[in-house]
C-alpha cells in the first residue's frame, strides 16, 4: 500500500484512513506491505523526518522506501528532462530507486538522497531524537 503523505499528489488513498485501513487488514490476517516514496516534489530537509515517521506510524508488516526516480519511457523522465534536472553522470545499473536520486531535486543534494534513504532502514529502531539531531543542521 502506498503510504505517503497527504501533501503528495497521489489520489490513490484520498480520504482514507490509512492508519486504520492497515489496522483492519492486520487484524484479518493480511500482512501489509508499505510503499514510501522519498523525495517528491514537495519534500524538504524540513519535513523529510515527519514524512518517514508518517509511513513508519502505519506499523506495516514490512515497509520499502524508494527514491523518486525518473526512468527512461516515463513520463516523468521526459518532462525532467525537458526541464534539464536529469543527472548525466549516472549509470543505468543504479537507477533502481535505492541508490542516489538520478536527477536534480529542488531541495535534497544527490548525496542527501542516499543519506535519508540509508538512515529509514534503521528509522523504527532508533530514537526518533537521535535521527533529527543527526539531521537538524540539515533541516
């Protein structure tokens, strides 16, 4: 299930309560699987914390975390690139969404990409302190 804020663009879950949603379907005996993709549009230092705790409070059986990767034949390939945000110093074999973004956010450096991607792994087993401090020169 695809569990990202309310501030994406998705329409998908409008409306839904997906808290309970992932509560009920736990309780039937249906193991979820979360999806969150980090570094939309919309995603800052700022609230990049708030955003991955927002998907990590689903309490989902198992959650992935993806970057927000343009890929060739997509249409958000193509307007990026018209738009001149594509990285041109990226190799194919690493555009899978769990490496560096491939493309130029407005507000996450490539490197911060990785960092943020790195630190979710460890986001349900870690203070939550301890993860912004370790960003708030960032934030």
């Amino acid at each position: 299930m695809g569990l990202e804020s309310s501030q994406a663009s998705y329409n998908k879950l409008q409306g839904t309560d997906t808290r309970q949603l992932t509560r009920e379907l736990r309780e039937h005996g249906i193991r979820v699987q979360g999806s969150t993709i980090i570094g939309l549009e919309h995603h800052t230092p700022d609230n990049i914390v708030a955003e991955i705790e927002h998907a990590v409070s689903h309490d989902t059986d198992f959650h992935q975390f993806m970057l927000y990767t343009p890929v060739p034949g997509a249409p958000l390939y193509q307007q990026m690139s018209e738009e001149g945000r594509m990285q041109r110093d990226v190799d194919y074999a690493d555009v899978h969404g769990q490496f560096k973004f491939n493309f130029k956010h407005a507000a996450i450096s490539r490197d911060d990409s990785k960092r943020f991607l790195d630190w979710r792994s460890g986001a349900t087993s870690r203070p939550m302190a301890q993860v912004c401090t370790a960003f708030r020169a960032r934030c």
